[in-house]
C-alpha cells in the first residue's frame, strides 16, 4: 500500500472542512475515496462538491463494506463515535475519530477495549497538539527543569456562538442529541491539553450555568476549580457568552511562570526555586529575582492537516501518532467529572462513579426538549479549532 484510502463518515461542519483539506492535496499519500451522511441535504453537497470518483453512501455500515476504503474519519454526532469506531475496527478498517472520543466514559472505555482487540490504527482528532506553543509548554512542564506545578489558570472563552450556530442542527445544545454544551463541542481540545500537559486532576468543583446566554438547554458558561494530587490547584473557566472572549493559559511553577495568550509563549525564570527562596530568605517582603526569557520554538501549527499527516504516517510507515485514540478518555473524564460536580453541586474526585454520571446524563436526556426552529447549515470552521 502506497497511499490510504479514507472516507469520511458525516460531511457537516467538521466533516466538510475534512473532505476539502484532503481534497485540495493537503495530505499526501491521502486519497478521499468515499462519504456517508444520512441527511440528503449532505448527500447533496457531496454530489455538487466533491469529486465525481467519491462514492457518496447514504449510511456508515454501507461505506465500511463498500471495499472502496482502507480507513475512516468519524465526524458525525458525539452519541455515535464509540459505536462507529467499534464498528470499523470489525471491519478492519483504520479509524480517525473527531473529538470528543464520545459523551461518557463508559461508552469510551468499552470503545478503548474493543480497540486492543484489533491491529487497525486509531487516532483522536486532537489538532491542537500540533501548535508548537502547546508542544513547547508540554516539554517544558515534562522535562523538570521548572520544578513541580504550583497553579494552573486557563480562561478560554473566545468561543463565541450565536443563536443561528445553535439553531443550525436539531442535535446541537441538547442532552440528547450532544449531550452537553461548551464542555462538550467546543472544550475537548482544552481539556485533552490541559491534562496532556499538566496532568489530570485528583478533584473538581465545578459550576455549570445552562442555557445562561443562548436559548439551548445545556451549558454554555463554566467555572472549574481543580486539584491535583501534588496539591496543585488550578481553575478552568469557558463560555460561547463573551465578546469579546479571553484565551490566556498560565502555569505557575516552582521556578517559573508561563504564560500562553495571543499564540505566543512567555516564561518568567526564577533565578532559584520559589519553595526554597521562601524558607531561606530572611526578608519578610523580599521576592526571587528572575526575568522574562525568550522560548524558541519549531514555529510549526500544522492543525487538522498534520494530525492527518501523522496517521498516514502510522499506516504505512508505523511512525507515531499525533494523538492515540484510546487517549481519548482522558479529556472527557475531565469533562465528565466537570459535568458531574456542576449537576450535584459538590466537588467530585477523579476517578469518578461512571454509573452515577450516567444516571444523571440519562434523566437529562430524558426531558430533552424537541427544537421547534431548526435552520439547517453548514459553517466554514477553517480558521477555528472547534465545531
């Protein structure tokens, strides 16, 4: 096998942007050979859009036994990615998953089994690990050199979204049809980066405001606080309400402070480890000198393109991932447990009981409301890393 056949199962917004970055050469060695999509409006676009050599299938299981694929990206509704990566991995097709890896980690966790089950390879769509200032800050927390995490802050909430964004799709803001909001459409790449670099979280606090700025029934404005085994405490807080929004990430270590806003990367250098400077010094207003320093970088930010780049990559050459998919479940614990602390009010400890997030999920779901204006589209999110 030279290059590797894809299709692509769901061609709305994330699915769309797929099909145009494989089709305009973005990928070599990547050929988009077929999609899936049970919407005819979809089919449509497909038909108008696309290739005439892509075979264009109204439902996944006709896709994966079509014979026309080597591998599957999986863009369609969160509820439906575990089935639809079990399902592929039987067929023995490799699969990309676009995030989240699902809705509950239960569902994930026997997603992940299955997977060691099959020799296929699966990738998570978790574009954001190829921005080198994320890759840079994970090397610099991984290598020790700053000493053990102190504080983490991440206030991220340039997601803005209007109504019409809500009102695009009877599934969007619903516990049944998303099962959940800002947590769960727009956060996953926070969340997958906030635990890749700074680790996971022994407990959460959570406050979950529903339909808070937009007439939807799930979350769309969150503050976390967090713990970490270490004693560690951070806060993480979104929305889809601010406009103008704030995307600052900051990491207090012991002998440093990194700050990450507007794309860039700072670190403050502390010329001694801030623990011992405070039981040796003998001044009571006294602080550790440092200064700013300049972090080189690749410079790289190869987004969706080079997550696809590295699971052509692993097909044919076996070379590493951008991202594994079994990782999958660690983001969304995070969210999970999030979630969870917000619907009971209380803090919640990681692991969590996975029974009991259910059973609060499934009594939402239960009086999820049917939307009554639904105005099908399809946004260009080329230039966003979120759905």
């Amino acid at each position: 096998m030279n290059q590797v056949r894809i299709g692509i199962i769901g061609i709305g917004n994330m699915g769309t942007n797929h099909c145009r970055c494989i089709t305009s050469g973005e990928v070599p060695n990547m050929v988009l050979t077929a999609v899936a999509d049970i919407r005819e409006q979809r089919r449509e676009w497909a038909e108008k859009n696309l290739p005439k050599e892509v075979a264009i299938y109204q439902t996944a299981e006709e896709l994966m036994e079509s014979g026309k694929v080597d591998a599957v990206l999986i863009a369609t509704p969160h509820y439906e990615h575990p089935g639809l990566v079990i399902q592929a991995m039987k067929h023995g097709l490799h699969v990309m998953c676009e995030k989240p890896a699902g809705v509950y980690t239960k569902q994930v966790r026997e997603m992940n089994e299955e997977a060691a089950r099959h020799d296929v390879v699966f990738g998570m769509m978790f574009n954001q690990r190829t921005n080198h200032v994320y890759r840079k800050m994970k090397e610099l927390v991984a290598n020790g050199k700053y000493g053990q995490i102190k504080r983490v802050n991440w206030i991220i909430t340039d997601w803005y979204r209007t109504q019409a964004y809500y009102d695009s799709g009877d599934w969007r803001a619903t516990w049944d049809g998303e099962g959940g909001g800002v947590l769960l459409n727009q956060c996953p790449h926070n969340l997958d980066l906030l635990q890749w670099i700074c680790g996971m979280p022994s407990l959460v606090q959570a406050f979950c405001h529903e339909g808070k700025w937009h007439d939807i029934e799930v979350e769309d404005d969150v503050t976390a606080y967090l713990e970490y085994p270490n004693g560690a405490t951070g806060v993480f807080i979104t929305s889809t309400g601010d406009a103008p929004g704030t995307n600052r990430f900051e990491i207090d270590l012991e002998k440093a402070k990194m700050v990450c806003e507007n794309g860039k990367l700072s670190v403050y250098e502390l010329e001694e480890n801030e623990r011992e400077f405070c039981y040796q010094c003998k001044e009571g207003f006294a602080s550790p000198k440092g200064e700013w320093v300049k972090i080189e970088t690749d410079g790289q930010n190869p987004q969706h393109a080079g997550v696809l780049r590295a699971f052509v990559g692993a097909i044919l050459r076996k070379e590493p991932l951008v991202a594994e998919g079994v990782e999958g479940i660690r983001g969304l614990t995070l969210s999970n447990a999030i979630h969870l602390s917000g619907w009971l009010k209380h803090p919640v400890g990681i692991p969590f009981d996975e029974d009991l997030f259910l059973k609060e999920l499934n009594m939402r779901r239960s009086t999820s409301r049917r939307k009554e204006k639904v105005h099908e589209a399809v946004f260009d999110t080329r230039g966003s890393y979120g759905a």
